[in-house]
C-alpha cells in the first residue's frame, strides 16, 4: 500500500472525537478496556490509541508507516508501545484481551486476510472490534466517488485533495440543515449518515470526506461478509453484535469462543 496518502492524512490531520469512537465500539464501552490488554491494528495518527491508553493495562499498536507519527503524538503516555508492521501479514507471537481495527481493515490489501490477523492475535474468550465501510448503503461512493478518485485525485498532490476535501465538506451543509432534516425525505441516500453529520464538528467532517477522497484503495464490506467473520463457530453466539451504523458502515463486536 502506498505510503504518501496516510502519511498525509495523519501528519495534518486529528481525531479527536472520543463520543464518535464509542459509539463506534458499542455494545463494548471505554470502561470495558479497563486493565486490558489492547492491540489496535492500524492506529493512524494514534488518536483512538490515545483514548483507550488512560484505561488499558497496556496498548499494543500497530502501523504499516504511520507509527512514528502516533508515536509523537502520543508521547508521555507509558502504557503504549508502537509497532511498524503489516496487519494483512504480521505475528506478534502473542495474544490481546483486546484486539481493535477501527476504519482500516476496508483498506488493507486483504481485508479477510486482515481479519484472520485480528482473530489469531485475540486470546481465547477476548473481544475484536472491528468498524468498517459497508457496501450496502454507498452506492455513491462506490460507483461516483470511487472512480473518480481512481482516475483523477489519486494524480494530485495531497495539498489539492484536502483543499477539494474542504470544499464539498462546506458544500454539504446547506443541504444537511435544510433537505436532509425534512422527515418525509428520509428515503434520500444518506439520510441517517447526515443526522450524524449534523452532531459533530466541521474538522470532523472533513476529515469524513478527505478519508474518501485519499484513501489509495477501499472495499466496501457487505453483511454478508462480516457474518463469515463473526461466524458462530469462532465467536460466542450470543455476544456476536454486527450492527449497521448511520447506514454507511459496520460496528462489529464479538467474543472468541474460550475453547
């Protein structure tokens, strides 16, 4: 995978949004990290490292080559070691209370391949987190943006994304404060997406519509899929939570069966 866009990404921009996070990882809460041990798998810019270190016995977290990056940012926390590998590929040779992949198993080259890393690095009667992009519900982004994206920004310096990035962000919220509150349009795509649009800052938004425009490749994971991944016979059938969130993506939650 390249490295220029998520390089980027992280050493301009911030997530911050700690209430967007764990609605992300409900029904698991921030105190449920609580004297855990953590391994995120694709940590960024080490934001969402940062909010679960306070409560976590110890956070392992790992970047294909934004570690350093996460590693400035989330320097004076001690409970952090940062780690510069292939979550498609890579062993640890150990196993985590925890294991989180908040928005990047949709962009590793092998996002099932990717998932296997995340369930043999979970111990027996652990949790993985997953959030993910979701094919049902983006039809817009997968055949409009998407090719364009391809064809074109992917040839632009960084700089001239953000700066389109910015631009439809502005754009969207005449339209998100007067269409999209209308509550006999809620048939309109996105509709549920913008409602959260509506709650949260304009830098967060942004950086919803720069991921779009930079990312160097995206799947759009189905229901299907993380069903096969959150199988019954791997997870525990009743602590398996695959939720569709805002109608654009996947919040998927599950024990691994302690035998």
């Amino acid at each position: 995978m390249p490295d220029e866009e998520w390089q980027y990404q992280w050493a301009n921009f911030r997530d911050d949004d700690t209430p967007v996070f764990e609605d992300w990882i409900q029904p698991f809460t921030m105190e449920d990290f609580t004297g855990k041990t953590v391994l995120e798998c694709g940590c960024g810019g080490g934001h969402h490292t940062a909010m679960v270190a306070p409560y976590a016995r110890f956070v392992t977290a790992v970047d294909l080559n934004t570690s350093e990056i996460a590693r400035e940012r989330c320097a004076g926390i001690n409970n952090i070691e940062f780690l510069e590998d292939n979550i498609v590929t890579m062993d640890l040779g150990r196993q985590f209370d925890v294991v989180i992949c908040i928005g990047v198993i949709h962009h590793t080259d092998d996002p099932d391949a990717s998932f296997k890393t995340l369930f043999r690095h979970c111990k027996p009667g652990g949790t993985i987190i997953v959030w993910t992009y979701s094919s049902e519900g983006n039809a817009l982004v997968r055949y409009i943006v998407e090719p364009v994206r391809k064809i074109i920004l992917s040839k632009l310096p960084r700089s001239v994304v953000s700066k389109i990035a910015y631009g439809i962000t502005a754009m969207l919220y005449p339209f998100v404060y007067t269409i999209y509150r209308l509550p006999f349009l809620k048939f309109l795509p996105y509709y549920d997406y913008f409602s959260k649009f509506r709650k949260m800052k304009f830098q967060r938004n942004f950086l919803n519509v720069f991921d779009k425009l930079n990312a160097p490749q995206t799947q759009f994971i189905t229901h299907e899929r993380c069903g096969k991944w959150f199988n019954q016979n791997q997870f525990e059938p009743q602590n398996i939570s695959i939720r569709h969130y805002a109608g654009v993506s996947y919040c998927l939650v599950g024990v691994k069966m302690a035998n």
